[in-house]
C-alpha cells in the first residue's frame, strides 16, 4: 500500500522503546514463545500502527512433525495504557471482522505517544505469515527459540 513505511526499515528510536515496553506487558514470558512485532506509517492518517504478538510453536519431528501451534498469554492491560502519553480508546476483538484483515483476535489501543498518535494491537496468534519462532523437538522434548534478537 501506498504511503506506508513497512517493518523493513528501522523504527524510529522512540517506537523502538513502545513496542519493546508494549511487549513487556506479557506475563510469564519464561514460558512464552518469542515476541515479534510488525509496524508502519500511515501518512493519510499520519499514525503509526504497531502489533505486538507472541510467535508460534513448530512441532519437529514425531507423527505431529510440521504442526503450527499458537502460544496462549496474558497481558497486563493497565501497564499498556500507562504507556500512552493520556489514556487511548481500548477495543477488543473477537475475531475476524472485514475479509481483507489477517489477523483475528487482539486488543486494540489508540492514543498518543510522546505526542504522535499510535494504533496498538496485541494480537492473539501471530499472523498467519509469520513463521513460528520457536521449534518444539518431537523426541527429545527439547524446546528451541529460533528467533534471535526478539
């Protein structure tokens, strides 16, 4: 789309502290998969949109070999509206609402930070194009993050 900055430029050092701090609002992150997050601008609406999600989980090897599993997690609501410079709109989806979305259920938060305004979304599964960042290895039981740096 037109207008757009996508994930593959680098993120602007203030967005890069929000997504991180926005992505620390998930609880027991000892036993979550990795964290990923895609970002761009919007110049028609001059808004930065982020959404933070917890990767999937590879099942490698054994009779489930090849099989995407999503990483169930909780997040701390109140820590995320306290990144907002004033308290944002927070909507809750339940799931796919317009065809074109790839994305299902999340909570949506929309406001300002460090006066730009953002459209956050902590997303419930990772999208479906997002390769799972961690691999779960059939015989050993041996769990291994194959995203590095997130």
């Amino acid at each position: 789309m037109t207008g757009f900055s996508e994930s593959a430029t680098p993120p602007p050092a203030w967005l890069r502290w929000f997504a991180n701090d926005a992505a620390r609002s998930i609880l027991d992150t000892q036993f979550h998969a990795p964290v990923g997050c895609h970002y761009f601008y919007c110049e028609d609406r001059d808004e930065w949109e982020v959404a933070v999600f917890v990767s999937a989980t590879e099942v490698f090897g054994g009779p489930r070999d090849g099989t995407v599993v999503p990483c169930p997690f909780q997040a701390d609501v109140s820590h995320v509206i306290g990144l907002f410079d004033r308290p944002p709109r927070v909507h809750w989806q339940t799931g796919t609402v317009h065809e074109e979305e790839d994305v299902g259920q999340l909570l949506s938060f929309e406001g300002v930070v460090r006066g730009r305004r953002v459209w956050l979304r902590l997303l419930g599964e990772a999208p479906p194009q997002v390769r799972p960042g961690r691999l779960l290895h059939a015989h050993t039981g041996e769990i291994e993050d194959v995203w590095q740096g997130v």
